[in-house]
DNA sequence: TAGTGGTCTAGACCACCGT
DNA sequence: CGGTGGTCTAGACCACTAA
C-alpha cells in the first residue's frame, strides 16, 4: 500500500525540511514513479515513516497541492492528479522563460530613457507627481524570429538600468541582481490587432492578431517596481497556468 | 503602534478561525482601512490579542499572502501591497464571474450531443479508446453583444447534460450541482484570428483577433473532467491574475 | 466503524533585518 | 542587539468518506 518513494532527508542542510519532501515527491510525480491517481500519505504514517512532525509533512503535501499535482480529499487520503504538468508561470520574465527551455533569446533595446510618465504610469507605479521613471522598448527574438515587443517602466531609485546590459540578460534578473525582491504580480492578458510599425517590428502584416500582457510587480514591501506592456506573437507564445480551488 | 483592525472571533461558527481572520483583514485591506504599506503584525501579539495560537494567526496572514494582498519580510514585519487589487481568476466559468460583476449574461446552446472524441480530447481527458463523452457548444452574450463562443468536452459519467438547462446556468454551476468537486485547472491563453464562421457568430470580421484558452479541469479525485477550448472577443474581455513568489 | 484530512494548541529554536 | 518572520515539534479533537 505504500508505494516507497525513498525520501531522503538532511537535517543539517539550510534547505527546510517540508522543502526536501516536496522536491522529492514532485520528482517521483513528474517521473512517473507516483503515476495518476496513485494515493500516497496518509499524513501520519508517511511523517511517521520520515521522522517528521505532522505539520511538517502537511506543509510539504500542501506546497504540491499548490502547484496542482496533488489533490487532498478528506476520508479518502491524498491522489495525484492526472494529465501533463506543465509548469506554472511564475515572477519571471520572457527571457528567464526562454532559457529555461533551452532557447537563445536575443534582446534589442530600442529606447532607454529617463522620462516623465504620463498620468497611468505614474498611477500604476504610485508615484509622486514630479517623480523620473526609466522608459525601457525592447524586441526580443529567438533565432531570426521577433517574439515579442516590450515596454517597461521603473522608477529610477528602484535600478539604475544604465549600469546594466540588457542586450545579455532579462530584466527581472537585473532588478534582482540590483537586489530588488519582487513578491507579487498583478496582470492582465487580452489580444489585439498590431499596428504598423509595431507589425513590421515583428514581422507580422499590420491587423495581425496579438497578445497582449500587462502588469505591475510588487516587491517585499510592497512598493510598485515596474509596469510594462508586452505584445507577443501568439503562434510563438502562450500563457499556461494552473489553477487551484482550496 | 497597532492600527486596531478590531477583528471578531466565532468559536461556535463552523467557518475556520484562521478564515475568520483572514476575512476581516481582506475587509479592511479593500475597503482601505489598512493602506498600501501599512505594517500589520506582528504574528505573536496578534495571535495573543485574539487569543489564537501563533500557526493559527500565521496561517490567516498566509491566506493573504498567497492573494498577493499581503507582503512579508523577515526581520521586518508584514505589510500591505500597494496597487489597486483585482480578484484573482478561480475555478470559475465565465458566467459566474459575468454574474458576479452584475451582468446578465445570455447563451445560447448551439450543439449539445453525446460523440466518440477525436485523439486529442481523448488524450486530455485520459479516457479509454472507445469511451464517448458530451460535445457542448455554446455562445455567450451581454445584452445584445456576443462575447465568447465556447466549445467543451465533458465524459458521459461526469454529469448527465441533458438534465441542465444550460441557458440558464453556467457549466461549472452545473458541474457543481451534478456533485463535481473541480479542484484544479490547467489552462493555457493564446490569440488567433478569427475565422468566418466564428467571425459571423461573435459579429467580428474574418480576421479579426480573438483571445483564446483552452483549460483542462480535474476534480478532487485527480480525475479530467472537463476539456474545452474558448474564444472571446478581446475588446470584451481580458484573464487577470495574481502571481505571487514565496 | 475505521481511516483520512482539516483545524488548532503551546510551545521551541533559528535566520535575517534594522538600529 | 531586539524584533521580526521561518521552521519545527508532539500532541489534540473534529468532519468527512467509504466499507
């Protein structure tokens, strides 16, 4: 009844314990090891089986709950669910994305300035009415393909993006080298017909279909650190997310 | 030092303390009580100040957190994110969360009949080759404007739709009502052009972009119950989401 | 009825932050 | 250094499910 999925744990790493449990569990998931519907638990035995209090294990099942690999159903015990697991979106940028997948993303500044925002920036970013935003455009290819067409704005304390290359890395990884923590993303997605210079930038006829993002990013204490519109081609790019109802 | 929020505590309410709390602090967030950067906290007097032990407080703070309404920081304290909030995207239908925004949204049932599924669906719902399921199709409108034209594959042993009128209420209600508990959803937006037909029925022109998804959803047994493919008129319709790192 | 997850308690030690 | 959140323990009682 207990399909032993050799968890193994190290007490003296600074890694949390729930944390080691989740990443091996997830591991067995995404091998196939724990196939679908497979039960696993109960709680008490498996926190038993490791050594671990029942809150700890509860906090490692949950963090896949989250992720929308298990499923806990009160009386019955714990499944995994079935389907191909794609992974979530997270804070991350388009370039961050793509290098993950082994892509070579290219990035193209095309303006970077020190602005005045007009009155939806500076709503969006919280801003005083006197305060400098950097204006950043940029294309993103992968190979010879334009993907995607960037604009992005950032108060000026929170980067300075003239000390960065941007050509060699995505924005979020310099705003987090500059030691920005970024904690929360507010967006929206929707689609719309692309402009002129905007279809020649990516190669695309003018009314071509594109999609479209929008969203502010908060940091660790809650203070607007970008806002930026994208405009994707939508036969190179989609949005995937899961959902869990608790 | 302590913006007294004033929270009240039903110990005889079958409704969770940590939900409690974490309902009444949303409230204040929302209705600005507690203001973007505001410090609540910290989690021992808070726990103290209810009389709830400290994992209790912590798990209504987590609440708010996951929600993106809340930030913390070690050594420092929690705080509210700035920004204006929108809910975030939940298991839902889109005519729940037309219903919710007070529209009166209208469908109109195209197709609705009992067929053997081509590989691709029966691949999503991980049925077995010779199974059957539902194909619905629907289009939904706000007044007199067509919004979405909607296309859905249910298997047959989830829910007889026959017994629905689907005029009158949304899938995932009906779902809902048939005993489904849908648990997770794996969903992915895209954009397109419109085709003729399609065109025709959400009164756009040939060509024009359309905002699509397509979503898989499962239920508390890990079980796919549910696959379909949507597409919305963009000028009418937007996905917004809360990302949040931990 | 037996077994499962859901909630809750009352502590403890640690890591990190700002002063 | 004091104060904060992050983790962890060892229990307890309850609600729900399935046999």
């Amino acid at each position: 009844m207990h399909p032993h999925t050799h968890i193994t744990l190290d007490r003296s790493s600074p890694v949390p314990l729930y944390f080691q449990v989740a990443e091996q569990l997830e591991e067995a998931i995404l091998t196939g090891t724990l196939g679908a519907g497979e039960r696993i638990g109960n709680e008490v035995a498996l926190a038993a089986d490791l050594g671990l209090s029942r809150p700890t294990m509860r906090q490692a099942i949950q963090v896949l709950v989250d992720k929308g690999l298990l499923v806990r159903k009160r009386g019955v015990g714990t499944q995994v669910v079935a389907g191909r697991v794609h992974r979530p979106l997270g804070l991350t940028s388009l370039y961050d994305d793509l290098m993950k997948a082994g892509q070579r993303p290219r990035t193209v500044v095309l303006k970077m300035d020190v602005v005045y925002p007009d009155d939806q920036v500076r709503a969006e970013l919280r801003l005083a009415d006197d305060a400098q935003v950097w204006y950043l455009e940029r294309l993103r290819s992968v190979g010879s393909d334009p993907l995607a067409h960037m604009t992005n704005y950032l108060p000026t304390d929170v980067v300075d993006l003239a000390a960065v290359d941007l050509g060699e890395t995505g924005l979020y990884e310099a705003m987090r080298r500059a030691g920005v923590v970024m904690r929360v993303g507010r967006q929206r997605i929707s689609a719309r017909r692309a402009e002129a210079a905007e279809a020649r930038m990516l190669g695309e006829s003018e009314g071509a279909p594109l999609l479209t993002m929008e969203r502010t990013t908060y940091d660790d204490a809650g203070r607007a650190v970008e806002y930026g519109t994208h405009a994707y081609r939508p036969d190179r790019y989609s949005f995937e997310s899961t959902l869990v109802d608790r």
